[in-house]
C-alpha cells in the first residue's frame, strides 16, 4: 500500500475505520485468539548505538551497566516459565549493534537456542544487525521469527538514531527474508513523530516480500536518562487509529499490541484487540522496563473471552 492508501483508510471516522479493520481480522482469523509471547533480555545495556528511545544505550546517560550475555541455563530457565505460564514464542534480546559468525557470544547464543527450540514455543531473537552467514544459522539453530524493527519513517529515523542509517536496518531484513525466516519488525510511536511518520513506516512494511509475519506496535516507555525521557504519552485514538490501519494494512499478520500496555487501562486494551491486535508482551518484565503482570493479564484475557494462539499458528481462514 502507498501512503495515500493508507491515509485514506487511516484518516476515516474512528468507528468506520475499527469496523474495516474488525472485518478484515474476521475475514481472516476465525476465533478472538492472542498470541502471548514472553520476552527475555539475554544481554542488557552497553550498547554502542544511539537510539534515542532506549535505556541500554551506552551513550544515553550511560546509567546502566553492561550486563553479561546470559548461560544457557538461566536462559532456559525463564523459557521454561514461560512455556508453563502459557507463552507460545519466547523472544531473547541483546543489547548489541549485531552479531558476527565466529564470535564466541554468537555462538553461545547459538547454543542456547538450540535447547529452547526444543521447548515447543516459536523462538524469536532480535540481536541487531546480521549479514546472511549468520541469519543462516540462527535459522538452523531453531529460530523461526527475527525481531528487526524500521521502528518509524525513513525521513525521521535520523532524528531518532545516527550510528547506523535506515538502509542498514533493510539490509538485515533482506537477510532474514532470504534464508527463510519470518520478519518481525514494526515501530514505536510517541517519540515526536507526525501521523504520517507512523504511515510512513507502515508504507515501507507493506513492501516487504513477503510481507512481515508479525508487526509490533510499541508505544515509547520513556526511559530516564535517554533523549526522549520528557516526551508526552501517545494519545489513545492515535494508537487504536494505528492499530487497526496495520490488521487492514497486513490482514494475515499478528499485529502486536507491544510496549506500553501498562499504562493502558483495560478498555483501551480491549478496543485494541477489537481494532485487530492479536498478540501481546506477556510476563512482568518487557527488556528493561515492566509491563503488565501475568495474573493481571490472564483476568483481562478471561473477561474478553480471548484465548491464547498455539504455537506456529498462522491464520485460522485459508
Ligand atoms: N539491539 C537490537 C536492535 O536494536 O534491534 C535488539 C534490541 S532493541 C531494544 C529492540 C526494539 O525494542 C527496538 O527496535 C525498539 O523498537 C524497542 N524499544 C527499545 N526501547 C524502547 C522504549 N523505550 N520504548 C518502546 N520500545 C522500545
Ligand atoms: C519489540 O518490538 N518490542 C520489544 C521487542 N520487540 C524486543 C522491546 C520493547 C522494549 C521496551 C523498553 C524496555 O523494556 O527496555
Ligand atoms: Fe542498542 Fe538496540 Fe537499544 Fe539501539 S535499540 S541502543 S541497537 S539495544
């Protein structure tokens, strides 16, 4: 889809828009399912890059230290929790611009990977930037989906980020794609960005092929220390209005109500997954900053009606 494409069915009436967006999920998934996936820093903080948004920057503050990478067993541990508490993809994250074959961190990574695949849960990692080589083995070591956000427009992104460009962000989802591994990119909104910025990086998405298996929304957490601690949380309309252009936009993905639902109430939660979100961040902790807890979680999914997605489903209509 072009921008004005989906400014069009952006810019209609809220309900006109969330009714397109409900029937295009009903079109396409049969049942009120979320996916629940656990996420788990396996390296925090320390990072060389300057993204604006995140608190593991080294160059924000600097305040957090660099952890080490995690073993396997602790590792596998909160992998194992989460499969217990109902989680269907567990997705390991590290603070790092990327990874290079050979390293020995890859390589543990690698190990670890291999024993969480056995768990049943989709497995996910997003470790920065990777060159084929290594997108080749994390593939063969289990991993079925690689979270790599564009995270806005290509126009705002150097507002937000100069130690790597936009492009350098494509070319490791090029990688991804070409070995066969599913695409998990999306964005954050709150971080001074205009509407179209937001259309904008849904634009891009839309030219991905094939298009990306799953889409996270993440409203800005504005982390103390880092350049956008101050920002102004995302008006509630702006993100349902999003929300439900992406199900349109992308009516097989899950599109992922990411960071920020704890600072949204319960109805607001609702109206998203009626708007077409269909997974969520689920267990207390998101990478560093918290989330809502799996107690309160599972109540809300209970008064919804809504069911947890088993592993590697994909649409429920063919
Ligand atoms: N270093 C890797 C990378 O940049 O791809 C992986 C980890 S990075 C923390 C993964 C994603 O988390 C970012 O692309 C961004 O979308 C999201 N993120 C980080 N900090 C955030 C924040 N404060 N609020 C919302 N989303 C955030
Ligand atoms: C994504 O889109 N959101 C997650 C995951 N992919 C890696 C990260 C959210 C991070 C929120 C801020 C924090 O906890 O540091
Ligand atoms: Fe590093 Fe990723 Fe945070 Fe950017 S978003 S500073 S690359 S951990």
């Amino acid at each position: 889809m072009n921008l004005a494409e989906l400014q069009h069915i952006y810019q209609q009436p809220l309900f006109a828009l969330v009714q397109q967006a409900r029937n295009v999920y009903l079109e396409h998934w049969k049942t009120d399912q979320v996916q629940l996936c656990t996420l788990l820093s396996i390296k925090t903080g320390g990072c060389s890059e300057d993204c604006g948004y995140c608190s593991q920057s080294a160059r924000n503050g600097g305040k957090m230290p660099a952890g080490k990478l995690l073993d396997k067993c602790e590792v596998l541990e909160k992998a194992q929790e989460a499969a217990a508490n109902g989680s269907t993809r567990f997705c390991m994250g590290a603070a790092w611009k990327g990874v290079r074959d050979g390293d020995a961190r890859f390589e543990q990574v690698l190990d670890t990977i291999r024993d969480v695949a056995k768990l049943g849960m989709e497995v996910c990692v997003t470790l920065g930037n990777l060159t084929l080589t290594e997108a080749r083995k994390l593939k063969e070591a289990g991993v079925t989906a690689y979270n790599h956000n564009i995270d806005t427009s290509p126009e705002f992104y150097p507002q937000i980020v100069t130690t790597h460009s936009f492009e350098d962000r494509l070319s490791t989802i090029s990688a991804v794609q070409e070995v066969g591994m599913s695409v998990c990119c999306g964005g954050i909104i709150g971080m001074g960005e205009s509407e179209d910025d937001r259309l904008k990086m849904l634009e891009v998405l839309s030219n991905f092929n094939p298009p990306p298996e799953s889409v996270p929304i993440n409203c800005l957490m504005p982390m103390p220390g880092t350049p956008l601690e101050n920002q102004p949380p995302v008006d509630v309309f702006e993100l349902l209005r999003l929300i439900a252009t992406t199900r349109i936009a992308f009516p097989k993905a899950k599109v992922r109500l990411s960071a920020g639902r704890s600072i949204l109430s319960r109805e607001a939660q609702a109206f998203a997954f009626f708007a077409g979100a269909n997974s969520i961040f689920y267990g207390d902790r998101l990478l560093t900053s918290g989330n809502p807890g799996v107690d309160q979680d599972r109540e809300l999914l209970r008064e919804l009606n809504l069911t947890a997605q088993t592993p590697h489903q994909s649409m429920s209509v063919s």
